[in-house]
C-alpha cells in the first residue's frame, strides 16, 4: 500500500480559498490511478469530494461543482484540490486515498481505496 500525505488545510473565512495537496510518503510510489478526496464530519459518514482516474477524467460531489478543481502535479507526484468559494458546510476532515485505475472509478464505493492518508483539517467560519 502507498502511504499518503495531506496538507494545505486551514481556518478560513466564508469566501475564502485553500490548496490542498496529497503527496506519496513511499518511495519511488507514483501518485496514479483511481485517486480522489473524501471529507469526514464528525458524527457524519464520510463523503466523497472529487475522484480522477488514470485517464485524466474527473467527477465532483454536486455541492462542491464549479468550486473545487481536482488535479495531478505530476512535477511534484502530488493529488491537488484547489477549493474556492468555501462555505461553513465544506468544513471536515479531508482525506486522499488511492486505488488501482478501473473504468468505473468515479462510482466505486470508498472501501475500494486500498491507501489513505491521515487528513488534513479545514475550518471554514461565516
């Protein structure tokens, strides 16, 4: 399994935005395949943010189109979610995690998803 790192969360404002980044703590592991971000509140279930699969195709939780952006650095072999215009109900945990690529990586469920990372928090106040 890979293991994987978030960072980039934050306290923001209403309005505000935040870059969140998922880098690959094992050597040599390429950041690749089914890949996508998930966000947990407490006392609620985890819910799926964004998802890419290996063929660049990308899908987007209906709160969150047209605000978040899901995209690979492969420069610096990193998941990314740009989020923008964020309200107080995009606050949780954020988690990446990463399995193999397959065609229906934008509706598998989430205990597909061999490897996560630990989260990273984001706080949006109004």
């Amino acid at each position: 399994q890979v293991q994987l790192v978030e960072s980039g969360g934050d306290s923001v404002q209403a309005g505000g935005s935040l870059t969140l980044s998922c880098a690959a703590s094992t050597y040599m592991t390429t950041i690749d395949g089914c890949i996508g971000w998930f966000r947990q509140v407490p006392g609620k279930e985890r819910d799926g943010v964004a998802r890419m699969n290996s063929d660049g195709s990308t899908s987007y939780a209906d709160s969150v189109k047209g605000r978040f952006t899901i995209s690979r650095d492969r420069a610096t072999n990193s998941l990314v979610l740009q989020m923008n215009g964020l309200k107080p109900e995009d606050t949780g945990v954020y988690s990446c995690a990463q399995g193999a690529s397959l065609p229906y990586c934008h509706a598998v469920g989430e205990g597909y998803f061999g490897s996560w990372g630990q989260g990273t928090q984001v706080t949006v106040s109004s």
